[in-house]
C-alpha cells in the first residue's frame, strides 16, 4: 500500500497513533523514569510545575513508587495556580496516609484553602485532610467538615459528607455525637448528590440511628429516583431497614403469610386462608414451598446463622410475632410511598438497582404486586455474564419460595451454549423449581439435549435435574425413568473407576436419581429394582454399583421376586468382594447385614455362610475402613464366628443379647426416611447482598432488623434544623509549633507501601515454644508428611508390625487407588524449606537501650538516665513504666531528689504532688485526659556522693510522639527535662502460640497490614567477633536469628512467638528466616503482630521486610516507623 512512496502498514499505523496523540498527556508515558522532575518542581514557573506534577501522576498511575518527591510537592500546595494546587492535592491525597508526618506540614495550607472563593479549593482542601489520618488533626478535621456541610456548594458538601467515614475509623467516641450531628444535616440537603453520599456515611458510621431518619422518611422517598446510582442503592436499604423498624412486616406481603406457617400445625391454620400461601394450578407442593419460604423470611430477620442454630434443637423454642408487629400496605401511607418511589428504580440502567428495589417489593409489597418485579429481573437476564450470575442468584431464591411467580416464564431460562457452567447449574435448578405440568413436556424435551452436551458435568447435571422433576411432578414419573433407564443401558466400560467425571458422572447421577423417584413408592417400582439389579454385573462405576447395591438391601422384601434373588445376588456380591472398591465394599457389608437380620425359613443358613464368607473376606482387607466394619459387625450381630458358620453364643446374658438385636434392627432392619424440609441447612441472605452470592455472611452483612424495634419516643421529630458545638475542645491549643517537637525518630527516607499480601516466608506445620528443656532446632517432618499426601506405599505387606508402624499407617492412610508413586525429585520438591526453633535464655540477654535524661553538666552533677521498663504498671494496665537512674557524680550530698511533670510542678510542697499519683494512676484514660500525665514518683530523700538509686514512674502517653515535659527538683532547684516516648513500649506482650498468631494475622489484611523494607547490617560485626575467637564457632544462623531478636526485644516490648530458620543447601544463605513477634497496645487491648523475614547471605547486607498487623492505623503505621529505624 503505497509502496511507491516507502509507506508500509506498520509506519502508517505509527503515524496514526502520533496523530491521535497530538493535544493530549499520553506523552507522559513514554519516560516513566525521567530524572528530570525534580527541577521542575523547584521551578519558577506554573506551566513546568504542571508537567512535573503530570508525570508523578502517570508514575502512579503506572505503579511507580514515587513517595520521594513528597516534600517537594508539599511546598507547591500553597501555588496560587489553580492547575498546580489540583494535581498537588491529588499526589498528596494518594500518600498522605503514607506520609502522614510530612504532610502534616502543609496543614495550614488546607485550613486557609478551606475558605477559598473556590468551591473546587475548598473540596480539594477538606479531601486531603480527611486523607491524613492522624488523631492529632482529627479535631481540626471534624471543624473543618462540620463548615463544609453547611457551604453553599454542593460538590463541598458532598465531599464532607465523604469525609465523615474516614473521621469515624478513627474512633472518635467523644465526638461521635457530633459526626452524627452532620450526617443528619447533609440527610436534609437538598442536592440528590450530597444525599447520596450522606446515605453512605449514614451505613457507617451510625447505621442503627434510625432516629436521623425520622422526619426525613418521606423526603428521602421523594428524592430516590434522583440521587445517583449507587446512592440509591444504600439508601434503599436504609429506608427499608427503617420502614420494617419502625412499621414491621405488610399483612398482605409474601412476608406476613411465611410466618404464619411457623404456628404449630392445627385445623385452625389450616381454615385461615387469608393470608397463606395458595397452591399453584401446576401441581406444585405448597406445603414444600411454605417451609422453605418460611427459613428464607426467618434468615431475612434473624440472620442464617442464628435461625438454623435455634431450629437445629429438638425441643427449640420457636418464637412468632404478635399481630401489633404488622401493619397494612394499603392503609399504611410511609410502606406506600416506599414502594412507589422504588418501583420506577425497577427499570434502572444498573443492574444493582433493580435488585435492590426488587428486593423491597419482595419483602414490603402485597403479594399481588410482587409480580412485577418478574419482567425487570428478566431483562437483566440479557446483560453481561457477571450481572447475570449474581440475578439468577436472587431469582433462584424468589423461585423457589414462590414458583408461581417465574412458572409462566420458564423458557426465558433454558440454557444458551455462551453461557458459563455456573450459570447453566443455576438455571437448571431454577427450572426445577418452576416446572408445571403444561411445561414439563417442554423442559424434559430441553434437559434431553443438555445430555447430549460436549461439557458432560453440565450433562451429569441435567440428568440430576431429570430426576427433581420427577419428584416434583409425580405424573411424570414414569417418563423420566424411562429415559433415565435408556442412560444406564449405555456402554460405560471405558469409564475409568477413581473418575465420577465425564460418563461415569451421568450413570451416577442417573441412578440416583432412579432411586430418589423410586423412594416415593416402592411398591410401583418394583420390575425397576429388578432391572438395575440384573444390569449390576455391566456397571463398573463403583459409586453407582454402591448405590444400586444399597437398593439391593432397602428393597429386599418388595415384592415376590426380589426376596427369591437375594441368594444369587448375594453369592456374586461375595464372589466380587475383592475386586471392588471401598465404598461399594462397605454397601456389600451393610446389604448382607441387613438380609442376614432378616431372614427366616430355609434360606437362613445360606445366608449366615454368605455373611460369615463376606466378613471374613472384609477382616482381611487391606483398607482400615474395610477392616473396621467387619470388626464392628462382628460384635454388633448377637452370633460369633466358629468354624465357618454363625451360632448362637448360649453364654451371653439375656440383656447383653438385647442390646445387639436393638442396634441391628435400629440400624439395618427400618426404611430409610426422606429428610424432613423442615431440617435443611438453607442459608439465605437479604437480595442484592454479597453474601447471598458466597452463601456465607459476609464483612458488614446485617440483617433486617426486628420488626416494631423502635418506639415513637425514639424517633426524631424535631430534627429539622441540626446544629453543630461552637467548638472542639482541643482545637485552639493546636498550633505550628506542636508539629515542630514531633519525634523525627519514627520518619525515615525510606519508601513504605501498604500491602494485603502476605510478605512472610512459607510457614511448617509444627510449632515451637521457647523452652529450655527442648532441643535447640526443633524440625517437623514436612517431607513425610508430603510424601504420605501425594504418594502411595511402596509395599503390600500384610506383616502385623509393619502396618502398625507410624510411618506405615501414615503411608496407608494416604493411600489413594490409581495413583502413580511419585518421584523422589518430585518428593524433594515439596518439602518445606524450614524448620521452627526455640532460641534459649532469649529473655536474660535482652538489655532495654538507656537515654540521657539530665547531663551533669546541666545538672550540678546530677545525671540522670531512663530505660523503658516491660514491666506492667500494677496501677492501671495504661501506665508504660520507665525506669530512672539517679547518679549523684559530685563530692556533695544531693537532696530533696523529686521528678513531676509541669503541671503537677505547680503543686506548693512535695506532699501535694504525692497526693496526685492516686488519682493519676485511676483516671489516666483517652476519656478522662487526652495529654501525655506523669505519675509522681517517691521523692528521693538524699543521695551520697557515687551513689546511685533506680526508681520506676510511670506515664500515660495517650499514643502522643511529642516530648513530655518534666521538671526535675533537687537541692529546692527546678530543671526542665523532656521525656521522649517510645511507640515500641505502648504496647505489653501478649503471649501466643503460632496458631493464634496466624489466626489473628488473617482477621487483619489489608488495610491493617503495613509493610516496610530495609537493610539490616547488625549480624556482620557478630559474625566477626565469632571467627576471630578461638572456640567453638556458633552457626551463622543462629547468630543472624539472635541479632534480630535481641534488637527487636530491647527496643519494644513484644513476644516473641516463633522463629522459623531456612534449611538450605546453600549454607551462607539465608532466606527465608522469618521471625513473629506479638503485643497488644494498652490503651486500647488490641492485638499487634510483627513478622520479620530476611532475604540474603548471611555474610553480606541483609534485605529485612517488616510487616505489621494493627487495627489501630496510625498506631501501625508510627510502629513500623519506629522498628525499621532501630533495626537499620
């Protein structure tokens, strides 16, 4: 194309890209390495600012880690351009809760854009504040969004009400009050966009104050349709949450009728009609229907979990509720208006919508309304794959309590070939429930092409569904056997005998389903029975030989014919005992059981050496299970064996006889029982929820509330105007300079992510426990413990011993048929690569570091030193105790040696200042005083010269890095010293074995997990110091584990929980150390787990990655702050 000119396909394609790009950013992406940022960020010009901002955002966009530049970036909030303070915003809104302590910096920034002409400002300002997330500026924050809510734009008071979630994961109790004072503000608006956002703060922060609700019920009604997509749809949960609170459950809905089936079945139930569910012109089971539609009404209310544990009782209690907790949908004026402003949401472009207002007119509508939301369901059918799944999940649940509802429209779920497996299952099973008997003639005609499908587990699928409807339409029953009859006549001889997959599947299911039809009357299906027993000897699937050999012992008094078989069929089932597999074995014990206990006449003694033959066999087995049943059914038959036949044992007392018969004819000799609707384990969760597609409650999932739960009293009715304090307390003694004392000690220039990953080394399944007794290196025997999963035993030996031996029994139990022995390579392979170890005497050696508290210098010769202390304040658990040293390093007798803080230091004498510990040590709480309080300590009356003397004080820091000021008086003299608190000691050990440290790490992921990496050099100069001794060289292991743990533990107050040590070829390599430390903070009793793992040779740098796992988000992220600037 256009050779002539030199144009080919790929430059023209080049050219057309180029030519696309011109006028846009895409530029950006080409260099995402460029050095050249820096200087244009220091630039004098707003045009060069903008592009270096451009390019850290397409950094981020692509991944980059690009946390360097942030201060930086800091200094050019205050650009008076307004495309230079948008993209700044935007970089520091991405790591401000990574950087809190420099963004901090450019706090006086946000609070004077906050009343910027601006609307856009403004937002932008009160974004990146709620972005910081530190209780230091949460006052400052709460101020700052209590303005916005009230601003006469509506974009800022949508982003105040977006603010207050974050405001409220800081656990501000003492301001939750006022939070919840600006969530009912921003309810009243009148934007649909600031509502929205509202209703979102709403489920957060306070999502059972229905109170806020109050007045605002019509209006938020009204407003509905308005509001954005996925506003309405938390606002539709709160209003029907609020509606069902406060009003209950409509007397006319599907609702109402359910629960009245809950009533103990009477002939008084049975003649109100009047709101019970009516049978459909199909044929269907109401009854069946009622029950399951009853747990879903429960489950709705209750919640899953606490319905079925009440109904798994035998004797449980069932509660009802009382006719003043229903109300009318046609009187009722709010259940009107809800459903009203709902139903035009049924025909929403977001497929989430529809669900959610479906769900509504499901629970609150009449039950001749609840129709319509069949149609908009339907058509949600034609949407993407993924919103298809989830409305067949919610269909599947409507179907099945009312099939009335879809039964007319059941070939708008016959399955199309672009359709997944899951969702063909979940039409198969809707298709079930909906069938009739004008449609099953249509359905059946479908279900026979799904047997013919290439994907046979769809077709093992479609055989079962075969059989559902049969149970479900009794007329056509004898069809459905027939042709499930047809499917085990087929060749199946090549089907492998481990495999259920594939053909073997379909003969499976086929036959399960022949025997569920069969279970609804026997006596009709007797020449059924004959024929699957005469097709036994062609049926090589052992799951389906068991079945049928079940049928064998179920039915072996059905009829004329069957009684006279049992000896030929009992003969080759113990002429093929051997041959067979375990669970068709064990259906050959039970079946033989079953014939033996009851037969009579002359066949009995045929019997009694057919059992006493197949037993004998089963002792024998090489399987346990095999083995353990024959044993068991020895002793449970009132017989014993003695030269090849069953006698009597004369010897056995009359009771000790009882007991065996009782057992067998409980347990082999009565009808199996169809399970009770009432007794299924059915778990179902409110529409549109998560927890309805994972079918387990999920984080956050609540269920509706009791109906009636809330009182008029209750309600807000006088909440038209909300008003916010003049003031937080606090507030104003916040300045500039508070951020200059911060601890410099917990930043670092290192870069620091968040991650949900794991970030630890592989872990072994044994645990170890700091013991003295112990053996240094404690090794789990990962590799057998492999080999006895995935590999079968080597040898067949019947030898007593040998099958009695540990490793022999462990190989046996793993023992699967059919597979292959694996490899010794491939053995190797899956080997765990670590071992737990215990590290002896690692208390004794732990040295907390000291600090300088006073120089003798400043001092008249008095020094003072500090050390944090692990012990536990017997005052309060929220004391973190500090151990001083007083050295007197003059010639002169010092007196009168006292140290308080500076408000006690206002005190007149020493007696007052004591008199304060008391009340300090019961009243040192977040609550009481929000500001680091030292307990007095005991004045020291004098001190020698060369004399030293240690005491124990104890502060409550309330989590505060800033300097404790202290005043020091010896000899009447006043000093002014500055405690410095260490993060690592807000914490206590808490003590745990490695179970419950991984179980408590998995409930924190996420956002609670923070990671950081660094290098640790400690280990090399141990390393020396031990070869250049003469004695006994220690290994390099155990000194890089010693290095950590001693540098960790004199620096925090943690546990340590185990220590996994690498096992390598490479002897200098250590990867894969990994180190678990726990602690719980004292202030707020949370759990605090530190995981250390290492990377690297043990004779050079090693690459250490820190991982904390803290409830507590600041707290965490200040922790690992402070460990990697100890450890490095």
């Amino acid at each position: 194309m256009f050779t002539q000119f030199g144009a080919t396909a790929d430059s023209l394609s080049k050219a057309s890209t180029l030519m696309f790009r011109i006028g846009t950013d895409a530029h950006l992406y080409d260099d995402p390495e460029d050095v050249n940022i820096a200087p244009l960020l220091d630039s004098k010009f707003d045009s060069e600012k903008c592009e270096a901002l451009k390019r850290l955002l397409a950094l981020i966009a692509q991944g980059f880690d690009v946390s360097n530049f942030f201060p930086q970036v800091v200094k050019n909030v205050a650009s008076q351009s307004l495309e230079v303070k948008k993209l700044a915003y935007l970089y520091l809104l991405h790591y401000a809760e990574k950087r809190p302590n420099e963004a901090l910096l450019s706090i006086n920034s946000f609070q004077k854009d906050l009343g910027d002409t601006n609307p856009l400002v403004r937002a932008w300002a009160l974004r990146t504040m709620a972005g910081i997330r530190l209780h230091v500026i949460a006052p400052l924050v709460l101020v700052a969004v209590g303005k916005c809510a009230k601003d006469t734009a509506v974009y800022v008071r949508k982003c105040a009400a977006n603010a207050l979630p974050k405001l409220h994961d800081l656990h501000l109790e003492e301001n939750s009050s006022t939070i919840e004072e600006i969530v009912g503000t921003l309810l009243s608006d009148s934007s649909p966009g600031v509502v929205g956002a509202a209703a979102a703060a709403f489920t957060s922060v306070c999502p059972n104050n229905y109170s806020l609700i109050g007045r605002k019920y019509r209006r938020l009604c009204e407003i509905l349709p308005d509001v954005e997509e996925w506003g309405q749809i938390v606002l539709i949960g709160i209003l029907l949450r609020y509606a069902i609170a406060r009003h209950g459950l409509v007397k006319e809905s599907i609702m109402f009728s359910l629960h009245g089936r809950e009533r103990p079945h009477s002939e008084k139930d049975d003649s109100d009609d009047d709101f019970a569910l009516k049978n459909d012109a199909s044929g269907t089971s109401g009854k069946y229907d009622s029950d399951l539609a009853r747990t879903i009404s429960r489950c709705y209310i209750e919640g899953p979990d606490e319905y079925l544990s009440r109904t798994s009782y035998a004797n449980g209690i069932s509660f009802e509720f009382s006719g003043a907790k229903f109300t009318s949908g046609r009187s009722n004026d709010e259940v009107k208006i809800l459903l009203q402003g709902t139903s035009p949401l049924l025909w929403s472009n977001n497929s989430a919508v529809v669900v959610a207002a479906a769900g509504v007119h499901w629970i609150m509508a009449p039950r001749e309304e609840v129709k319509r939301i069949v149609k908009p369901l339907l058509f949600l059918l034609r949407s993407s794959s993924t919103s298809k799944y989830v409305v067949l999940c919610n269909i599947q649940v409507f179907a099945k309590a009312m099939p009335s509802l879809f039964s007319p429209y059941f070939e708008d779920f016959f399955v199309v070939s672009s359709d997944s497996y899951q969702i063909k299952a979940l039409k198969l099973e809707i298709i079930c429930s909906i069938a009739t008997d004008s449609s099953i003639s249509s359905i059946f005609k479908e279900f026979q092409d799904h047997i013919r499908d290439p994907d046979r587990r769809f077709a093992a699928d479609a055989v079962a569904a075969i059989g559902l409807c049969a149970k479900q339409i009794p007329n056509m029953a004898r069809t459905c056997l027939e042709g499930l009859l047809a499917l085990t006549r087929q060749d199946f001889s090549t089907c492998d005998s481990v495999s259920t997959n594939g053909e073997a599947g379909i003969l499976i299911q086929a036959i399960v389903s022949i025997k569920s039809i069969i279970a609804q009357d026997p006596p009709t299906h007797e020449k059924v029975v004959i024929q699957l027993v005469r097709s036994l000897d062609s049926i090589k699937v052992p799951a389906a030989r068991a079945t049928i050999i079940w049928m064998i012992g179920e039915y072996r008094n059905l009829g004329e014919i069957i009684p006279r078989m049992l000896t030929i069929v009992l003969k080759y089932l113990a002429w093929s005992f051997t041959s067979e597999a375990l669970e068709t074995k064990l259906q050959i014990l039970n079946t033989t059981v079953k014939v033996l206990s009851g037969a009579k006449g002359e066949e009995m003694q045929t019997f009694k050496k057919l059992g006493s033959y197949v037993i004998e066999l089963a002792d024998c087995d090489l399987n346990y299970d095999v083995r353990d049943r024959a044993r068991f059914l020895k002793k449970l038959l009132p017989c014993s064996l003695d030269h090849g036949e069953l006698e009597v044992d004369t010897n056995c007392l009359p009771k000790q006889q009882d007991l065996p018969q009782v057992l067998v004819k409980c347990m082999f000799q009565g009808q199996a029982k169809q399970p009770s609707p009432e007794t299924m384990d059915y778990r179902v969760y409110l529409p549109g929820s998560l927890s309805q597609i994972v079918l387990h409650a999920a984080p956050g999932y609540e269920p509706l509330p009791k109906p009636c739960s809330i009182l008029d009293h209750e309600l807000d009715t006088n909440h038209g105007v909300d008003t916010l304090g003049e003031g937080v307390d606090g507030t104003d003694s916040l300045s500039g300079s508070s951020y200059e004392e911060s601890a410099s000690d917990y930043s670092s220039e290192q870069s620091m992510t968040v991650s949900s990953g794991d970030g630890g080394s592989d872990e072994t399944s044994s645990t170890g426990e700091v013991d003295n007794t112990d053996p240094l290196i404690q090794l789990s025997d990962t590799g057998d413990a492999n080999q006895n999963q995935n590999g079968a035993p080597q040898s067949a030996s019947t030898d007593l011993e040998e099958l009695m031996s540990k490793r022999s029994l462990e190989t046996w139990l793993g023992e699967q048929p059919g597979l292959s022995i694996p490899s010794t390579s491939e053995q190797s392979q899956l080997c765990k690569s670590s071992a737990r170890i215990s590290i002896r005497d690692i208390s004794s050696r732990v040295k907390p570091k000291s600090y300088r508290l006073l120089d003798p210098a400043n001092g008249n010769g008095l020094k003072v030193d500090y050390s944090f202390s692990p012990e536990i304040s017997s005052i309060s658990p929220l004391l973190v105790s500090v151990q001083v040293s007083f050295e007197n390093c003059t010639d002169e007798t010092i007196s009168e040696v006292t140290l308080v803080d500076e408000e006690s230091s206002k005190a007149s004498d020493s007696s007052e200042r004591l008199s304060l510990s008391h009340d300090l040590g019961h009243e040192c709480s977040p609550s009481h005083k929000d500001v680091p309080t030292l307990v007095p300590m005991e004045e020291i009356a004098s001190l020698e010269p060369g004399q030293t003397v240690k005491k124990i004080v104890y502060v409550c820091f309330h989590h505060h890095l800033l300097p404790l000021k202290l005043a020091l008086y010896c000899n009447g003299k006043k000093l002014s010293v500055k405690l410095r608190p260490d993060i690592g000691y807000f914490v206590k050990p808490l003590p745990m074995d490695f179970e419950a440290f991984t179980e408590k790490e998995s409930r924190l992921p996420g956002m609670f997990e923070y990671t950081r990496s660094f290098t640790f050099v400690d280990h090399i100069g141990e390393l020396n110091k031990e070869s250049s001794n003469n004695a006994l060289l220690k290994d390099n292991f155990l000194l890089v584990c010693e290095s950590l743990a001693l540098k960790m533990l004199s620096n925090a107050n943690f546990s340590l929980v185990s220590v996994d040590m690498p096992i390598s070829a490479k002897h200098d390599d250590v990867s894969g150390l990994c180190l678990r430390f726990s602690g719980e903070i004292l202030s707020k009793s949370m759990p605090c787990l530190i995981t250390i793992t290492a990377e690297g040779k043990c004779s050079e740098p090693l690459n250490v990655l820190v991982k904390v796992n803290c409830e507590e988000t600041v707290f965490g992220l200040n922790l690992l702050n402070r460990i990697v600037n100890f450890l490095s």
